[in-house]
C-alpha cells in the first residue's frame, strides 16, 4: 500500500471536467490564467480541453467555444514547470486528426480513456502516443459498473499497449469506500504500472474515496478547483491537498499557491460551486453517468416529465456515456406513458 514517504501526483481536470459544468464554454482566457496559476502551485498534470475529450466538440455532445487545438495552445504558453495532459475516447478522437495534433502542441500526458470493459478499443491510441513520447495512462470510465477481475484484465490490456499508469474513473460517483479499497488494491497488487483514480461527489464521498485510494496503494488522483465538473462534481483540489497535508501525504503542491489558483477559478468561470443535488444523488444510486444532469434536465423539461423518472428509466436500459441520444427516447417514452395514463 502507499506509503506516507511516497509523493502523490496530483492530476487537475478542471479546465477539461469542469467545461461540462459550463457545457463546454470554456474561454481561453480562462485557461491562460487558471493554467499559470496552477502550474505556480505546483500541480503535476494541468488537463485542458472538452469535457469528453479531443474531437468531442459537437452538437451531440456539445459544442466547445474553442478547438481543441486553441485551446491546447494557450495552455501550453502557460503552463512552464509542470505537464499538459489531454483526456481523449476512441471513436470521439481520432488518431490522425486528433491525437497528432495534440502531440504537435506539445501535450505531455495523454489519458485513452474507454467503457471500463472496452480497453480493446485503445491499443491503437496508447500505442501512438507512447511512440511519440507522450506520457499515457489508460482510463476506465464507469468503473463501478465491472468487479475488481475483469479491471484487472482491461487494465493489464493497457499496460501492454504501453500505458504507463491506470487511472479508475468514477464516472457516475457511485463508488463506496469499501468498493474503491478492494479494486485499487487488486490492481496495485498486480500490475507493474501507476494506479490512479477520479473521484466524484454525487454521494458525498470524492474526497474519502480519493483518500482510500491512496491508502490503497493509488499514486495518481484527481482533483479540480472547488470540485467544478459534471454533476455534483469532483474531488475538491483545494480539499484534497489540504487534507493530504494534514495527513503527511506528500505532493509538491504549494498549498497556499494552490488557494490562490482555485480563487481565481471561482472568480472567472465557477459561477455556481457544485453541490449536492436531488439528480445527482439519483445518478449516483443509479450509477448512471453524474454528466448526463444537464441534458436530462432539459429532456425533463421539454417533453413535461420528471427528471429523476428519466435517470431511472436510462438505469433500467444500462445506459452508458457517450449515447446521450437516448436520454431524448425515454423522455419522450415516458411523455407518451404519462399522456395514456391521462
């Protein structure tokens, strides 16, 4: 297990996660000067881009302000001491368009991510990147939704593609303690790379299930400023480091550096600091994926339903991230059931 000696790299998605909190929106002044004070601080890994990745820019799943391309740019005039990292899911980013071109701006960490029983998917991807002397770690989105064998199967895919680390994605915040406990420490025990983890906050439990991780032997966890992202959001960077401190986890994050970056966060582009919610509660219990609120909401809203009746209705067909089309179908499903009931 991790040893209090042994130093935590600190991942911070939020100017990647977060964008989902402002569908996408993200200006590139915000990047410039959350990106700079980040890297003050002394944050191992600053992600940039759309909240699903490169070349998930569209109409389906939002349409970013800015290309991917842009916006890695401004990120890398700003971040001087520490690394760029790119969040990208086969199919959404493609190798030759996407992949190359975030390479050609200088990224240095890219994450493959995939459903966590489709590492198949990423062999091609991790391969490149790993050829182009990226640092890459594999990423199992809805990794509650698989027992702690079959990750260690997809995530030994992984490492033989080439990853240098395996990051367990919770993507619906549906973890338990206990549960985060017994799969970090199945897959520290027998993989010969990085474990990490992302944490959300839809039960209240991102940061206790982040620390877990690292007392389970997690040397990789992720944090964004006042937890902005999907849903109820992340692990709370700013929490986290200061809990991790008090706890003698090393980073080598300056804390009061980091207060600064997470202010100017909350002063530029967190209008509303993630909370709680009736829904997230829902897309937790449901382990349904914490970024499909917004759209569920408007779905609610448009076809006159309940929006907690749409969460349980995606958890009944085992909807998964990335097919937001069928949000629409249950709303409209469950108008037409209301309208017969009528």
């Amino acid at each position: 297990m991790t040893k209090k000696t042994q130093q935590i790299i600190v991942s911070d998605p939020t100017l990647r996660d977060g964008s989902h909190a402002i569908s996408h929106q993200m200006d590139l002044e915000y990047i410039r000067q959350y990106a700079t004070a980040a890297d003050q601080a002394g944050v191992d890994i600053i992600e940039v881009g759309h909240g699903n990745g490169l070349g998930a820019s569209s109409v389906q799943l939002g349409l970013a302000k800015y290309s991917d391309r842009d916006m890695l740019k401004i990120a890398r005039l700003a971040v001087n001491n520490n690394k760029i990292g790119v969040h990208i899911i086969p199919g959404f980013g493609v190798i030759d368009r996407d992949l190359a071109m975030a390479v050609d701006e200088g990224v240095d960490v890219v994450r493959v991510a995939s459903h966590c029983t489709e590492a198949d998917i990423t062999k091609r991807h991790i391969n490149y990147a790993a050829r182009a002397g990226c640092e890459v770690f594999g990423v199992l989105m809805m990794s509650h939704l698989a027992n702690a064998e079959t990750l260690l199967a997809e995530a030994t895919k992984m490492q033989d593609y080439g990853a240098n680390g395996i990051i367990l994605m919770d993507s619906a915040g549906a973890y338990m303690m206990h549960d985060v406990r017994a799969k970090v420490a199945h897959l520290v025990n027998h993989l010969n790379i990085q474990v990490g983890f992302h944490a959300h906050n839809n039960l209240g439990l991102a940061i206790a299930n982040s620390l877990t991780a690292i007392d389970a032997g997690a040397t990789i966890i992720d944090g964004t400023a006042y937890g902005f992202g999907a849903g109820s959001g992340n692990a709370a960077i700013e929490v986290l480091v200061a809990t991790m401190s008090k706890l003698n986890i090393k980073t080598q994050i300056d804390l009061d550096k980091l207060f600064d970056a997470v202010e100017i966060a909350r002063d530029l582009f967190i209008k509303t600091v993630p909370h709680i919610s009736t829904l997230s509660l829902v897309s937790g219990l449901t382990g349904i994926f914490s970024g499909f609120i917004k759209p569920v909401k408007k779905a609610a809203a448009d076809f006159g339903v309940c929006p907690r009746e749409i969460f349980y209705e995606l958890s009944r067909q085992k909807i998964l991230a990335g097919q937001e089309d069928l949000i629409i179908a249950a709303a409209q499903a469950l108008a037409v059931k209301k309208d017969c009931m009528s």
